[in-house]
C-alpha cells in the first residue's frame, strides 16, 4: 500500500483537466519526487539528514543540544527512526511536514514544550503528515500518470557532490559551521579525494590519522554524562590498551582525521582568498599541511605502533 502511494504522489501527472489541488498538496507532490529515504545508502543519508534538522530547528525554534557526542547520537538515532518507521518519505517531505503544523494545515498545531528537538515530536508531526500523503495519494490514484523519472546520472550524482561541497566550503568561510555540521565533514573529504582535490600522499594522511587518534583518547578522558556513557568509555579504553579497538571506533578517527585535513585544506583556500572549490571547470586543489605531519614523530613511539597507525591511515 505504501509503495503504491509513494508512487503516486512520485509520478507527474499529465492531463486535460488539470487536477484541482491546494498549494500544500502541490508540495506534498513535488517533495515526494526525491529518493525516498529506504532507498538512500547510509552515506548519503547523512549527508542529508543534519541540513534537514537544521531546517527543522529554524521552523519550530527548537534545538538539538550542542555536546558534539550528543549530536551525533541524536542523528544517528533519528535516522534509524526515519528509516524503519518513516522509510517512504523523502528528506524534503520530512522537513515540509513541519512546515505544514507551523501553518496549521493539520488542524491544530502539534506543540511541543520544551527547548530541545525530540525523536517522540517527529513522530508525532510525521504521522499527521502520513495520513495527508494518504489523501492525497487517493485523490490522484486513478489519474493519467508518466512513467517514474529516470535515476540520476553519475555525472548528475558528481555534479551535486561539486555544489555540496562549494556550498560547506561556503558555510566555512561564512562562520556558519555547526557542530552538526562539522560531524559530517568526512563526506565532503571523501568526494574531493575522490575527485583528487586534495592531494595528500601517504605520509601526511598518516600525520592527519596521528592527530586524530590523540584527539580521540583525549576525548574518551572527559567527564562522561552518565554512568552508562562512562561505562562505554572505559570498555574502549580498555580496547585500546589491549589493542583490539572495534572497527566501528577505528572508523571514527579516520573520520576525524578526514576532517582535519579538510579544514586544513579550507584553510588554505581562504589564504588564498578563493571563494569556491569548484568553478566552472577549474579545480582549486591544495596540499594541506598538518601539525602532526609538520612535527617530527617517532621518536618516543614504537615501530610497532607506527606500522600499525600507517594501515590504518592508508585504509
């Protein structure tokens, strides 16, 4: 059932008699024609969904609390939620389910007291949003519809990654970086490698993964929130030690370490006073140096270790 009303509200209608319909319900329709989130990888998922709260936040003036772990918690557990609960929705129709209870189109507002964005109000304003959708899909079911409009491209898909990362480089320059934001830098590193902007050889991504690694273990040696969370980190604490570090943390300092090549290599850009990545055919390529890379390293580490960060930096 659901699958057939994504389909519906996805196909442009061609007809005669226009059919009549209000201008929520031409959202609704135009909104719908995005990938649905079912069928968005994890990678592209995250890349869309943190604009999208942020859009959220702007219309219903609520916040995601700023602690960084908390951030990504929160984005981590919101996609999970969409996706089981939500999956043949479109990003776009996420956020316009919002827009319509800010202008009542449900009836009464859906209101939520307190500061903070909640998994449990999203749900509750995407289920007002869904029964919508429903009508809708019945109004337009038994209309004349085109074929599905073709996927993307890989030049189309290349072509928005190219805008995705001029409009980042752009919030960098602007100060507009959040901490959600932030927490997504290492997609926009991977498409410009890539696209072999960045130009990093072996030995500085290895300085870079160093960097990251240090940062990581002086993260883990904050105060922790909760019991729970301290108990969480004492568990990796202790992988480290015993050097069995799962695969899902080896992954967070490369991403941390993706990261601070990518500021490095805005940096560098801003130096220069360029103010796009991408312009027209031109490529802005630099070389970021980092600290880590800048220093001399070694001397109190053993080649064992290093071996090791080496694979890991390279991977």
């Amino acid at each position: 059932m659901e699958s057939r009303e994504s389909r519906q509200l996805q196909t442009v209608q061609q007809q005669l008699t226009p059919l009549s319909m209000t201008s929520s319900e031409v959202w609704m329709q135009k909104c719908a024609a995005g990938d649905r989130l079912q069928e968005m990888s994890t990678e592209v998922l995250f890349k869309g969904l943190p604009r999208a709260l942020n859009q959220i936040g702007v219309i219903t003036g609520l916040k995601v609390e700023s602690s960084p772990e908390f951030a990504r918690a929160f984005a981590q557990e919101v996609s999970i939620f969409l996706y089981n609960h939500y999956g043949i929705l479109t990003l776009d129709e996420i956020v316009l389910a919002f827009r319509l209870n800010a202008s009542g189109e449900y009836g009464d507002i859906i209101s939520h007291y307190g500061q903070n964005l909640t998994i449990e109000h999203i749900g509750r304003v995407l289920v007002q949003y869904k029964q919508r959708r429903a009508k809708l899909a019945v109004k337009i079911q038994n209309q004349e519809k085109l074929p599905e409009a073709p996927r993307p491209t890989s030049s189309a898909i290349d072509e928005e990654a190219r805008q995705f990362a001029n409009e980042y480089y752009r919030k960098y320059l602007t100060g507009e970086m959040t901490e959600i934001t932030i927490s997504y830098a290492h997609l926009v590193y991977n498409d410009l490698d890539r696209f072999g902007v960045l130009n990093l050889d072996k030995e500085k991504k290895i300085g870079y993964y160093k960097e990251a690694l240090l940062f990581r273990k002086k993260e883990l040696g904050l105060p922790a929130a909760t019991k729970d969370e301290r108990k969480a980190i004492n568990k990796l604490v202790q992988s480290y030690l015993e050097k069995q570090v799962p695969v899902a943390e080896k992954e967070l300092v490369r991403n941390y370490a993706r990261r601070l090549a990518l500021l490095d290599y805005f940096k560098a850009l801003k130096g220069k006073d360029i103010k796009k990545i991408f312009e027209d055919e031109r490529i802005h390529e630099g070389t970021p140096t980092n600290e880590a890379g800048r220093q001399e390293t070694g001397k109190g580490e053993a080649k064992k270790n290093s071996t090791s960060q080496q694979e890991e930096a390279a991977n």
